[in-house]
C-alpha cells in the first residue's frame, strides 16, 4: 500500500456543512422518508408493516429543529440545522452530545444526499415490538415531552461532618484478637 493510500484510508471522513433551515422540516421529511418508503424498505424483513411514516412534534429548540422522525422501520429524534446553538457539524457517523432540558443526549450524525446532513437519536429500533401506528405516536409524543422537561434540581444533601478517629493505644496481643473477633 502506497504511504498516500495509507493516509487517505486513516483520514477522518469529510465534514459537509449543514445548510441551516429557515422554515420547519416536517412536510419535507415526510416526503423524504414516505418516498424511501415507497421505493427502497417497503419489501424488506425487519419493517414494521403496521406503521407508517409520520413527522411528529418538530419546534424550534434554542434556533434549530428538533422533533421526531416515525417509519416503519425506526422511531428516532431528529435535529436539522436551523442557524441556531445546538447544530454542529461533525462527519457522518460521528456521535455528540447535546444538552436539552432533559439533560445531554448523545446524537449520531448522518449526511443524506436528498435532505442533507441531519443527526438523530435512535428511540426505538428495531420497531418491530410496535402494535400499531397509535402507539407509536403516542411514543414520539411521549419522547417529545420528556426531552422538554427539565430534569429536577437535585436534592439538597447536608455535608457529612467528618469524625475524630478515637485514637487507642494497640499492642500487638490486642489488634492480633481484633483479627481474631475476640477482645
């Protein structure tokens, strides 16, 4: 292998910035994944024929887009580049965290060609243990709630006063009956 193949095998992959979105992703992530849908999933073993795809929940979460993504064949929560503080670009497959009002939860990039570099947290895959599409909404729902509730301020815990050790003067006779548990 020549030294420019070895590089190039051990380089990190490409970053491809994110175009940020201005108006809210959930028709055209519809379109996006009813049409994989529709062409590429529809015949294959692990889809959950009982769901379909829906687009669930997306706001705007410190200036980008955060909501949830159903198919067929995963449940996941998505974050799409809208110019704000959460985004940042990182190559595909690589993983971050991000901090929510639930607390940091780590996201995995990717980089469609049709729709671009987005980065999603898995919630439910395989989808296969989902009855009907009533439930998997209801767990977007579920999901899209809990990632906006702040988690509790922790307990307030009272500072263990440290102890005096009790000094004792010990013969070798007397720690070698404490050893023995006789006193």
């Amino acid at each position: 292998m020549t030294q420019r193949l070895r590089k190039a095998a051990l380089a990190p992959p490409p970053i491809q910035p994110a175009v940020p979105r201005a108006d809210d992703p959930t028709d055209f992530l519809a379109a996006h994944y009813q049409h994989i849908w529709q062409t590429r999933m529809r015949d294959l073993p692990f889809v959950n024929a009982e769901l379909a795809v829906e687009v669930i929940g997306f706001i705007r979460q410190q200036g980008d887009w955060l909501g949830v993504v159903v198919t067929p064949w995963f449940i996941n929560l998505f974050l799409v580049a809208g110019g704000g503080d959460l985004w940042g670009d990182i190559p595909a497959g690589e993983r971050r965290y991000i901090n929510l009002p639930c607390g940091a939860l780590q996201f995995i990039a990717d980089n469609d060609p049709d729709i671009g570099p987005y980065q999603y947290c898995p919630l439910i895959a395989p989808v296969s243990s989902v009855p009907d599409m009533a439930t998997a909404r209801q767990a977007a729902l579920d999901a899209m709630a809990a990632v906006m509730t702040p988690l509790p301020p922790p307990p307030d815990v009272e500072p263990v006063q440290p102890t005096t050790p009790v000094q004792r003067d010990v013969s070798r006779r007397g720690f070698l009956r404490a050893l023995s548990g006789r006193r």
